[in-house]
C-alpha cells in the first residue's frame, strides 16, 4: 500500500499503526517458517530505523490493547500520547 493510504490494521491503533502481515493457518506454521521469519525480523528492523521506532513500541497483536497508544476514538484526539510523549497536532 502506498504510505498515503490509511489501512485497517488493529482497532485502537490505526492512526499509528504499521501492520505487518504472515502467510499461515497458525501460530505453528508461521513461527516454523524460517524464511518468513527472517524475512519479518528484517523488515521489522529496517522500518524501525525509517522511522525511528523505538523497540518498546513494536507489538504483536495481542499487546495492541495495552499499548499507551491505544485509542477507542476513530478520529485523532489532540490529547493522544505518541511513543514519544509528544501530542500531535
């Protein structure tokens, strides 16, 4: 997707969001793929430098609603935290 474009990833966290996606029916299969794994861990990697993500703000899933990012509004509040403790705008 280009990066103009605003994709449905996790509720609560689209506005920030980058969803990363696994080919694979379970848990099992994707963990047990070493080259997707891999493949992941870089793609991980290189987006964290692009953008300065620091390492506590990268989560799976099953974080996603205990994350200080989280929001239930659709729309960005001007008192929304970011990772970095700043407030946009």
């Amino acid at each position: 997707m280009p990066l103009s474009i605003r994709c449905r990833h996790t509720t609560g966290l689209n506005w920030t969001a980058i969803g990363i996606e696994n080919v694979g029916f379970s848990d099992q299969a994707i963990l047990g793929d070493r080259r997707q794994l891999h493949a992941s861990l870089l793609l991980t990697r290189w987006l964290q430098c692009r953008y300065r993500i620091a390492q506590r703000n990268v989560i799976g899933h099953n974080e996603s609603l205990s994350s200080p990012t989280t929001t239930t509004s659709s729309r960005r509040s001007s008192t929304r935290r970011t990772p970095t403790g700043t407030t946009p705008t």
